[in-house]
C-alpha cells in the first residue's frame, strides 16, 4: 500500500454518472480498501437513495463529509517557476518514493500551518499515524502517513525539503554538490499538525 496518495474531488455523481452543477451540494466517503484509500463522491440524491442509511457502518469506512461543488475556473496557461510546497508534495507523492516519505510529511505539516491544507480526519493504520489533508480550493484529498520522525532526524529532513524547493527533483550536478556542504536556512521548523477536524 502507498504510505500517501493524492485524490481529486469528482466532477459527478460516482454513482449516477451526472455531472455536479455550480453550488451543489455533494456528500464523500473516505473508506480503507486494504490495498488503498478510496474515496467516492455522490450527489444528494443518490445520497438518499443508496449511501445515506447505513454508510458509516460499511466495512472500511474512514470518514464521512458534506461540501457544496464549485465549478472549476479555466485554468490559466503555467507561468515557468520554481516548485512551490504544493507542486513540490503533488510530485512526491506521485513520484511515490519511500526516501521522500519524510519530506512529503514536512510540506503537509508546512502547508497545513500556511492554511493552504487543512487536516479533514486522521486515524490510525498498522499503529502509524495517518492524516488526511483536503485542499481548500480544488477538494483534493492528500493522505499522508507520519514517519514518527526523532528529533535528530529533523535537521536532515528540513534541509532536503529546503534542496528540493529549491532545486526541484533533479537538480543539476554541480548545483547539488554545492548546496550538500551549505545547511538550510529558509525552512520552518516542522510541528505536529493540529488535531482538531474542522
């Protein structure tokens, strides 16, 4: 199983297969299918009919919320620029590397402190931490597993996030040799996310 995993809200009904209009409201489900998280959006409608009765009690159910859809704003083209804490935790997590996992968690822990994450539900799996962050503006949904970092692993953690918005992923060589000698300086310092569900 992926320690983290990033999914999009729908845009319809994953249920009745009909497209969400602008404002309305909608109902998720986060359920653990051993393999996975899996989450599925259903309209209101189908909410009643079908998931209502009895959806917390399904096998595997994790949480359970409401939200109202907002249509998707055309996407302006990409300006080129640095990876920022989002972008950078996104390929990460797409990049599925066990040596990012730390790194992975600092940027949710930072972008949840920033408010650009926030934390809808978290719960415990094989007895490790598991947070599930929502974005604010697209409803994507980040699980992150905590790498139950030590102290001393702090500082080497802080300083490859700092490298890699700094440098990306693939950084070039000579820009990577440079930077293995110089501490960083520009990352905050990583706190436990908050607990309580908003």
């Amino acid at each position: 199983m992926n320690d983290w995993n990033i999914q999009s809200r729908s845009h319809h009904c994953q249920a009745c297969g009909n497209s969400f209009a602008d404002k309305e409201k909608y109902h998720t489900v986060l359920t653990d299918e051993k393999s996975d998280y899996v989450r599925l959006d259903v309209c209101q409608k189908c909410w009643e009919s079908q998931y209502g009765e009895g959806a917390t009690d399904r096998k595997g159910f994790i949480s359970y919320w409401q939200g109202v859809y907002e249509a998707p704003p055309e996407a302006p083209p990409e300006p080129i620029q640095k990876d920022t804490a989002e972008s950078l935790l996104r390929k990460l997590i797409e990049l599925n590397d066990p040596q990012y996992g730390a790194a992975a968690y600092i940027l949710a822990v930072m972008l949840e402190r920033k408010r650009q994450l926030k934390i809808k539900e978290q719960f415990k799996r094989d007895s490790r931490r598991v947070f599930v962050y929502e974005q604010p503006k697209t409803f994507d949904l980040f699980t992150i597993t905590d790498p139950d970092l030590q102290l001393d692993q702090l500082d080497a953690v802080q300083h490859q996030v700092a490298e890699l918005l700094e440098h990306g992923l693939n950084p070039p060589a000579e820009v990577a040799a440079e930077h293995t000698e110089s501490p960083a300086t520009d990352v905050e310092p990583a706190e436990a996310p908050a607990t309580n569900q908003s």
